[in-house]
C-alpha cells in the first residue's frame, strides 16, 4: 500500500540504487547554483533599477518568474546541498519537510501557471493592445489574473501539504523529503 511505500525498505532501496553518488550531485548543484544565482540577481537587479523597465506590463510576468525561480534558489537548494553533504543521512522535523515541500511545489507551480498566462498576455499586448490602454482595463487583464494565478497556487498548496486530503507522505532518504498527494492519487493531481 501506499503507506508501506514509505517504510524503510524503500527509503534503503532508492538510497542503494542511485545513479549518481550524494558527492557528485553535491559539486554539480553547488557549481551550477552559484552562477545561477547570480544570474538572477542581476536580472532583478536590472530591472528593478531601471525605472521604465519595471512599470512596463511585458516585464512584470518576467520579474514575478524571477523572483519566483530565486526563492527555491535561496531556500530548497541549499537544503538539498546540505542533505547531499551529509551523504543522505539528515533526519530533518515534518515541519520542516512540509514547508521545503510547499515552496518547491508552489513555486514551480507558480512558474507554470505563469508562463502560461504570460504566453496569452503576450499574444494580446501584440494583437490586441487596446485591452491595456486604460488603466480599468490594465487591472482587469494584467493584475487581477496575474493576481488571482498566485494567490490560487498559494492556497491550493498551502491544503495539499499543511492539511492533506490523502494523509501525510514523508520519506527522509530524499532531499526533499515531503511528497504531495499528486504522487499517490490521480484524482488530486487531474484536479490541479
């Protein structure tokens, strides 16, 4: 069953048969965070200095991806550096599982949602630009979708791991040790 999956004999199981040991994953994702990050420093940097940059409705979709790609940067990946560091063996709390699991989660699923209204906001800034030439109209299809999409990702992930309709999964032998129920019930994830 789903619970006996969660058990030590698959924890020991994917710890035995990985690929590529705890020391290279940790020198890969350690060169690769380091100019990843800076990378996105600089590009909200950028933008955010600059000040017609910032006001223009075509950037704000790309300022919002960035922020929203450099908090797991600064929070779950460092977790992942430490957990590979110490070769798998880091007993973490549940809280702490639950939380890294929500930002990974909610993050890239901010990301997805975002690239995809960004897609349809892009066709109407090109073809149809008077749907933002008023400041009622910037509101309605700018920042209220753009809007309603975070704060939809936040709420929903915020259920699925502080209070799961599918019970808690938690396998400390992954970095990141908390699953959703999208792992184990179609139903929540043919929902989200």
């Amino acid at each position: 069953s789903v619970h006996e999956r969660m058990n030590g004999t698959v924890e020991e199981e994917e710890r035995s048969t990985a690929v590529i040991p705890n020391e290279v994953r940790f020198w890969i994702f350690l060169l690769l965070l380091i100019p990843s990050t800076i990378g996105c420093l600089w590009m909200l940097y950028y933008l955010f200095m600059h000040r017609t940059l910032r006001q223009a409705p075509r950037n704000h979709i790309a300022i919002l991806l960035l922020l929203f790609s450099l908090i797991p940067q600064l929070t779950v990946i460092p977790g992942m550096l430490h957990f590979y560091r110490l070769n798998g063996q880091w007993n973490r709390p549940m809280l702490l599982c639950q939380f890294w699991g929500y930002i990974d989660w909610t993050c890239y699923g901010l990301q997805v949602v975002l690239v995809a209204y960004g897609s349809i906001e892009r066709h109407l800034l090109l073809f149809n630009d008077r749907c933002f030439s008023t400041r009622i109209r910037l509101l309605c299809f700018h920042y209220l979708p753009i809007g309603i999409l975070i704060l939809y990702e936040i709420v929903f992930y915020l259920f699925v791991f502080f209070f799961p309709p599918c019970g808690k999964f938690i396998s400390l032998s992954r970095p990141i040790c908390a699953d959703s129920c999208f792992m184990y019930y179609p139903q929540v994830a043919a929902y989200d």
